[in-house]
C-alpha cells in the first residue's frame, strides 16, 4: 500500500472516531493535517520490519554483524557489497552446525552458491583389485573433500543498495573458502574446484 493511500485511510479511520455533531466536517484540517503523519509512522514501521530479516536489512546491518562477530577474519574490508554481507550475517544467524554434506551445501547456499556440489574420496584408495585407470588415490584422501563451485569466478557490481564508500565492482570469491575452512572438520583438508573458463570469442 502507498503512502498517499494509507493516508487516505487513515484520515477516515480518524473521522470515525469523532463524535457525531455539527462541530467537525469531512474535510477538517486538523484531520487531514495528523493522517499524513500517522502514514509515514506506519510505512516507518514497515520499512523496520524488513530489518529483522538477515537477508533484508540495511540500516541494522552494523548491529547484526556485531551480534554476528563480523566481520571476521573472513571478510576482506572495503570489498563485500550490502548483499554480500547480508549473506554473511544469514548464514551465521541460521546455521545450525553440523558434519554433513547437507550443512555444508546449505551454508554455501546461503553464501551465494546454491549450485554447490560436495565430492568425498573415502573408500576410493587405490588398491590391487582397482582397475588400471582408477586414480590413485592414497590412504590419505579418506580425508580429502572437494566443494566444486558452478561459477568461474563471482563478479560482483555496485547497486542501488550499495553504500557509497563500496568498490563498484569485485569479482573473486575467498570467502566461501574461508568461511568452508573455518567450519570444517579438523582432521579433514578441503579442496575447492572451479570451471574452465569459457573461451573467448574471436573480435
């Protein structure tokens, strides 16, 4: 709804409440002068409420990350846009934790890469039952996993949104890695794995 529209309702709302009698009339500037106000406290309202979402807010974005602990030695400052982190806060916010396949998807997910695959090598060791042209992984790749990432490389350009202290433009992504590296198991090494890069077109 539209602010002249909530002003219209509730110039009504407040001649409803007036008492009967010949004292006041449709049009009493006292009315139309306190609808437009209680409008803009009600769109106010609104805009607020879209500041609870992680995913959402902009003017509380100082205050969730402080919540949050960010930015953190992930962050790479001047450089994340409002969206990026938004992301950030999004995933630190909801993420419940865990060692599965699925958490870790998930918190890719929310940091921009829903297209996300997970490869794990346990139990593809080289053995002398193996065919010739299986890899020759070691007993050591049993704590090897790989994320593999759909994009060549995340470019990132400024917005309406964006503030105006933000690069215009970034491209790479070291925080998914971090943020992956932070989170996984201990024991485990973590590869990342992303797309060749198409081939230029000739001019």
């Amino acid at each position: 709804m539209d602010t002249e529209q909530l002003t219209q309702n509730y110039q009504q709302q407040l001649q409803n409440l007036l008492p009967r009698g010949p004292a006041w009339s449709e049009d009493d500037p006292l009315l139309a002068g306190l609808a437009p106000a209680f409008a803009d406290v009600h769109q106010r309202s609104n805009d607020l409420i879209k500041e609870s979402d992680p995913l959402q807010t902009v003017e509380m974005i100082d205050r969730w990350e402080a919540c949050c602990g960010l930015p953190d030695s992930c962050s790479v400052p001047g450089t994340e846009t409002i969206a990026q982190r938004q992301q950030r806060v999004n995933t630190k916010v909801n993420a419940v934790g865990g060692i599965t396949k699925s958490y870790y998807l998930q918190v890719l997910s929310d940091l921009g890469y829903p297209d996300a695959t997970i490869t794990t090598f346990s139990g593809q060791g080289f053995k002398s039952t193996s065919p010739c042209t299986s890899a020759l992984y070691g007993y050591d790749w049993n704590f090897y996993w790989q994320v593999n990432f759909t994009e060549t490389t995340k470019v990132s350009g400024m917005t309406c949104k964006s503030r105006c202290n933000e690069a215009i433009r970034t491209w790479g992504d070291t925080v998914a890695e971090c943020v992956i590296n932070k989170i996984c198991p201990s024991h485990t090494i973590v590869l990342f794995s992303y797309p060749p890069e198409a081939l230029s077109a000739p001019y």
